[in-house]
C-alpha cells in the first residue's frame, strides 16, 4: 500500500501504520536483529557519519532541513525496516539511514532531527545534525520508547513507554539531558471504550511551549491528553468529534473531526469553555503556522486555503499537477522546516531529494 493511501484513507491516523507493525511483530522475530548503537552507525556513501563535535545544540543549523521515513519491505510486502532520509531544500543528494522495524524520527527543528530505533532489546536516542552531517547520543537503555520529542528548551526528551514483555503503556516520560534520573509525567492511558485498543501516540508541544499535548488514537478514533507544564493540570479530551491532533494555539485544539478518513471537517475546541468552531468542512492534508491554518480543500480539488484562526480573510492557493501540501510530521512520516511564516508544498505532500524540491508559501500576506 503505498504512503499516499495510508494518509488519505486512514484517517486518524497514519502514524499508527508504524505502531500496528511494532506491535505485531515479536521482538524475538525482528528481521532486524542488531544492537541499537549499530541501528544509528549511520553510514553514508563516504563513510561512517560521525559525532558530532561539541554540543549538538551550540552547531551552526541548516535553513531547510527535512526528513522523511519510507518503509522498507520484503517479496511479501512485510515491513522489514525503514529508510531515514534527510537533507537541505536545495539538496539533490541526502543523508541515509537504515532503520530497524521499532523507529521512530521527530523535528526538524533548527536543523535538528531526533531519531530513535530499537532492536529488540534497547532503544537508542540521538539528535541528527543535518547540516553538520553528524550525530550526537542522548540516551541508550533497556527502556522501550515509542516516541520521543525534545521538550522546546532542547534540555530534556519526553517519551513515550511501553513494557518490553506485555506492550503495556507505561505512560509518557521526561528524561533530562543534564544526567539526571528520569521522572513519569502522565500516567498510563486508562482503557476507553470509544477509542478501542491504542494503536499509535503521538507527543508535541502547544504552539507557546505550555502544554505538552498526548493524542493516542485507535482503529478509528482518538483521545487528547494536555499537561500544563507549569500547573501540572491535565486535561483530557474524550470527544467522537475531535480526532487526530494537528496543534494547540493558545486555549484551542485545533483536531480533525473525529472522521475514520479524508475528507474530514476540522474543528477547534477551546480548552477551557469546551466550545467547538468549524474551520474547515472537507479538508484532507493540513498544517498549522503562525496562527494561520492551510489545508487542501476536497470541495475545490489542487487547491490549499489559507485561513487565519483569528479571523480575517482566507485565501486559496493552487497547487501544481502532483504537489500536495505538507501536513504535520505524524501524518507524513516526514518533516520540514522553511521560512518563517509559511508552509511547505512538495511532491505527494512529502519532501524528496529526487523530484521536484518542496516549496514554501507564505501564509501572512
């Protein structure tokens, strides 16, 4: 089935294609049987990829740096690993990185990506400086991490556990990068009836850093977890009409309706009324910048909206023959950072290195 399916007829969301292979596949059977250091000797055709020289987060950053994650696959169309490519904007060549079946990647920020991998028996964290052609280690332990961001300071990785043994949820995690011992942020998922078995688990941060936003969604159906990091409040989102997460600005979860597939409407839910707003009626990929919400519009097909959440006039943007509007990273697999201000137009909605390079258009006009 190829990426474009997945993310069209899916719905909430893509992301859990990854975590329904992980779950499925014993460790023990893992055709991808190496130690988690080697998983992240990343190689390159001139060589090993080295460490990084000094710390990561003093290195000078790539200006457009993406990534993406394509599935590898044996004769029988079974997930045997994937492929880690990243790059610049304006680069025709890319940094590759053979990932086991367990990976993960998040970011780009500043020219940064976080990888993680796991064979079986450890995970391994590190940071990717993409235009410094180099990696630096966070983390490497028996602990099975799922998912894992840095926290906006770049001080610390959040993650998310499973139980080696019983892929029980043991809850989402702060580790700090100074050292010190790693603290439970949110407990385990209770079971919800409505959303089902978990399939997937995304982390991100609100848009102002405050809340640490958890959206654990099932066949067809998600929940929204917001820690305030500075009250410690959670709050919980158990509603059939919002679904996947595409950001937190101010007081509002911006989410897809609740649909099983795109088209979706997009509604914002305000956190602290419980009121919810229709921003869009059949949308299929979006992103969120600045305040400013793109989607495509299935009504009004090759062409991307550009709606201010605060109001003010929208405007439609028109897309070439096979480009797409790239959403958010837990949809695409992948992930790019441009200009300030705007979004990212690229082939099938992921950035590439051997076709056309992605494009940005600004949404303040």
């Amino acid at each position: 089935m190829s990426l474009r399916r997945w993310r069209d007829s899916l719905g909430p969301p893509l992301l859990a294609v990854v975590a329904v292979v992980a779950v499925v596949i014993p460790a023990a059977a893992s055709p991808t049987r190496m130690r988690a250091s080697d998983a992240l000797a990343i190689r390159t055709d001139a060589g090993a990829l080295p460490v990084c020289d000094g710390h990561a987060n003093q290195a000078p950053r790539a200006a457009t740096a993406w990534y993406r994650l394509d599935p590898a696959l044996d004769a029988d169309g079974a997930l045997t690993g994937w492929r880690f490519f990243a790059g610049q904007a304006a680069e025709r060549h890319a940094l590759e990185i053979a990932l086991p079946v367990e990976s993960f990647a998040s970011g780009p920020r500043n020219g940064l990506v976080l990888v993680g991998a796991d064979d079986g028996r450890r995970s391994s964290i590190r940071i990717v400086d993409i235009g410094r052609r180099c990696a630096t280690a966070l983390h490497e332990g028996p602990d099975l991490v799922r998912r894992a961001v840095l926290t906006p300071a770049a001080d610390a990785i959040v993650e998310f556990r499973l139980d080696r043994r019983t892929r029980a949820d043991l809850g989402v995690w702060l580790r700090p990068l100074d050292g010190s011992k790693p603290s439970r942020l949110v407990n385990p998922l209770a079971p919800s009836p409505r959303v089902g078995i978990v399939f997937s688990t995304d982390l991100r941060f609100s848009t102002d850093g405050r809340r640490l936003v958890i959206t654990s969604c099932g066949e067809a159906a998600c929940l929204t977890r917001l820690l305030d990091r500075k009250t410690g409040r959670l709050t919980t989102i158990d509603d059939e009409g919002v679904g996947e997460t595409i950001a937190v600005v101010g007081d509002e979860l911006v989410a897809y309706g609740g649909c099983a597939s795109l088209p979706c409407r997009i509604v914002a839910r305000n956190l602290a009324s419980g009121r919810v707003r229709v921003l869009a009626e059949r949308a299929g990929l979006a992103s969120l910048t600045d305040g400013v919400l793109a989607y495509e519009d299935y009504r009004q097909r090759g062409r991307v909206v550009i709606r201010p959440l605060g109001g003010g006039t929208a405007r439609t943007v028109a897309l070439e023959t096979g480009m797409r509007l790239v959403p958010g990273e837990s949809r695409a697999l992948a992930g790019i950072e441009g200009p300030v201000g705007s979004v990212a137009i690229a082939p099938e909605g992921r950035p590439s290195w051997t076709h056309v390079p992605a494009t940005f258009v600004e949404v303040h006009r």
